[in-house]
C-alpha cells in the first residue's frame, strides 16, 4: 500500500528516503535514467501519491512509494506489446503482456 496518502504531504527526497529505506538509490537510479522525460507528483484519492514519468504526451511509468518497497506501473502501446511477445529475450514478460489490461 502507498505509504504517501495524505494529500497535503507531498513525497520529497527526504521523505522518501525515510519510507523508502534501502531502496532508495533504485528511487535515485530511476530519476536519473528517465531524466530526459517530464516527472510529475498526481495525487488520487484511491490511490494516494504517484510519480508520473512521461514525455508531455504519454506515460512512461508511474512510480509508487511504499515503506521500504516501491511499484512502478508499466505503460506499453499496444504495437511495442505485440514486438515484445515476439522477442524471445524478454520471455519473462510474456505472461504478464498476454494479461495485460487495456
């Protein structure tokens, strides 16, 4: 469950790195690797706090603090889901894509 779901404390890096403990630094990697795309805190009264990562257009990602845990939501159109079904090396995945929502 989202530990940040009070809507008037908004996840800061200090905050975040006392529910997020040890994994922090995938926080901190996360932000780095996606640092050419737009970060965006939402708050949702079901859900609490979400960073959305996304390139002013469509999400990334959305990353969910938890205490010492984390969530991040995939987005995949539906023309890179069918290429990855195809891909062998991410074979992993592939029950997760076929399940997938739309």
């Amino acid at each position: 469950m989202n530990c940040f779901t009070d809507k008037n404390i908004i996840p800061i890096d200090d905050i975040l790195k006392d529910f997020l403990g040890k994994v922090f630094c995938y926080y901190e990697e996360l932000l780095s690797t996606t640092k050419v795309y737009c970060k965006q805190w939402n708050y949702t009264k079901s859900v609490g706090w979400v960073l959305k990562i996304h390139d002013k257009k469509k999400a990334l990602c959305y990353f969910t603090p938890m205490e010492n845990e984390y969530k991040i939501g995939l987005t995949v159109r539906e023309n890179k889901r069918l290429k990855l079904l195809d891909n062998t090396k991410v074979s992993f995945l592939h029950n997760s894509l076929k399940n997938v929502k739309n």
